[in-house]
C-alpha cells in the first residue's frame, strides 16, 4: 500500500498531462497527488491546509486508513508542495492583511489571483486524473474550507463531507486566540536550521497532552526539504478569507456530512465546528477531548474509525 507519485509527463513526448485546469488568473495548473490502497475501493480525497503540503496527511495515517478498504488521495494545493506555483502573481502577506482589516476588500480582491472555488475545482480534478467520478472528501483546516466549497460547487462529486478543525467563513465563529494568530503570521527564518528551529511555535496550537516539539521538527525538515515555498502562503490567504461566509450555501447542503473538531484547537476555535455542524441538514458532530489544530497519531484510531464509519455511505 505504498503511496504512487502522480507527476507531470512531459507533454512533448504524447503521454497524458497530469492534472490541469485554468483558474481565474489563465494559469494551467498541476497538482501533485498520490494515493494508497486499491483503486476498486472507495476514494477518499484528503484535502490539506492552509501553506501546508501533502505531509500534512501522514504517509502512516493514510496506510491505515486504506488499510480499512479505503482508496487514499492526497495531495498539495495549487501555491504549495510541488503543484503549480503562481509566482507571477506576487502579495504581500502584510499588505493582504492590512487591506483586510481596514475593510478594503476591493483592494484585497485585486491582489488575489484565485478564489477558494478554484482550490476546489484542483481537486476535482485530481479526481478526474484519476478516473474517480465521485469520492468521499475529507478536509482539514483551510482544506475543510475547500472540501465544504467542493461540496457546494461540485455535489455530484462529492459522496460524503468530513470538515475537520475549520470553520464556516463567519467572522463570530472559529476565530484564533490573539496568541494563535501572531504565531501563524510570524515570520520564519529562511535558512532550514532556523525554519526547523522555529517550529515548536506551533505547540502553541497543539493537543497540550500530546503536543511534540520533536515531531513539529521533523515535520519541519521533511517539509522544507521537499518544497520550501513561503511565497505561496499569502496568495492561499486571500482565497481563504475572501472566500466570505458560506452559512448559507452550508444550509442547503444535501451530503452527508461529518464535523471533527478538537477541544484543544486554538488556531480555529471549536465554535467553527460546531457552527458547521449546526448549519448542515442532519450533519454529526464529533468533538475530540485532547486534540488540538493537529492530528496527534495517539488519536489516529478514533479518527480512522469516524471517517471508515462516515465514509462506508455509498
């Protein structure tokens, strides 16, 4: 059950390109993907967040969950990992934020080269590389921003939804603690000893009970060595935070849905969940005691065991 790399042929050569899709800037766009498991089984798209590469899906958590006859996509968002990067279209992280918070949305909407919407359609379309014609969709964080948007945008696609630790895109519900917040944004050394140094910050969003400052690190490493890309980030947060509330479209959702949220999260308060939960028809909320804004692989078990259930529906 060993992952298998789907990357970009050489199109002068004849083979079939890899995943590609013209999003709101013209640009052709391939995604980088791979997958565990069977391919009869059912898909399970795992959809990652926000600046955070396909490792964000663990290569373990993703054998044991293909393990439980599931077939296992994941892969980097367009601006991350070794998909596409927009490099043409450069933002200030500090001028994004600034525009924001001043309220000058038409300024912040000029410097954002694509919308939540074609995040989601890159998925589809992994699904389409694929031959897959509907999947189950798992999305964390800002990924379970782009899984509720797939579910919106692409219901015929979309078997099941499992939003985890994300939000519903109101202002009231899910927001960081101020201490949450100014790591997020914080500046990184640039230099791999410094980045990896700087990477226990993220304890401060961490489960408390299983928080691993040696784990965040080596997390780090892997991360930077395979694709070190800090550009990207703010172009990912425009299309998050434009993306606006989406509690509307929410209430009208027609999918089987599945929220997981961790008690401990700080970087997206538990209300984001239980808003989620609240909006969709007949949706399960599932709150984890000793979870933070990450996946610690003690709860691994209860996690594979929700989704396998939630995602037996056919």
């Amino acid at each position: 059950m060993s992952p298998q790399a789907a990357t970009t042929p050489d199109t002068t050569t004849g083979t079939e390109p890899a995943v590609a899709l013209t999003d709101t800037s013209s640009k052709p766009i391939t995604i980088e993907h791979e997958t565990f498991g069977a391919p009869d089984d059912p898909a399970v798209l795992l959809v990652m967040g926000f600046g955070t590469q396909l490792l964000g899906w663990d290569a373990d958590f993703c054998r044991m969950l293909a393990a439980r006859g599931r077939y296992v996509i994941r892969y980097d968002n367009r601006d991350c990992g070794l998909s596409t990067k927009l490099d043409e279209h450069p933002v200030s992280l500090g001028d994004l934020i600034t525009a924001v918070t001043s309220g000058d949305f038409e300024r912040a909407l000029a410097m954002a080269p694509y919308s939540l919407r074609d995040m989601a359609a890159d998925g589809i379309a992994v699904l389409d590389q694929l031959g897959i014609d509907r999947a189950h969709v798992v999305g964390s964080s800002m990924g379970g921003m782009i899984a509720q948007r797939m579910a919106i945008e692409f219901p015929s696609r979309v078997l099941s939804l499992t939003s985890m630790m994300s939000s519903t895109g109101e202002p009231e519900y899910g927001q960081s603690t101020p201490e949450a917040q100014q790591v997020l944004f914080a500046s990184r050394p640039a230099d791999r000893d410094g980045y990896v140094a700087t990477a226990v910050r993220e304890l401060e969003w961490a489960s408390r009970r299983y928080g691993d400052a040696a784990q965040l690190r080596a997390h780090a490493a892997a991360n930077y060595d395979r694709a070190y890309y800090p550009a990207g980030v703010p172009r990912q947060l425009a299309a998050m935070i434009l993306d606006g509330s989406r509690a509307q479209a929410l209430s009208s959702l027609d999918v089987p849905t599945l929220v997981i949220h961790g008690l401990d999260d700080t970087l997206i308060d538990p209300s984001g969940g239980r808003r989620t939960a609240e909006l969709v028809p007949n949706a399960r909320l599932l709150l984890v005691e000793d979870m933070g804004h990450d996946r610690p692989r003690a709860l691994w078990p209860r996690l594979i065991e929700a989704i396998t259930e939630h995602t037996a529906i056919r």
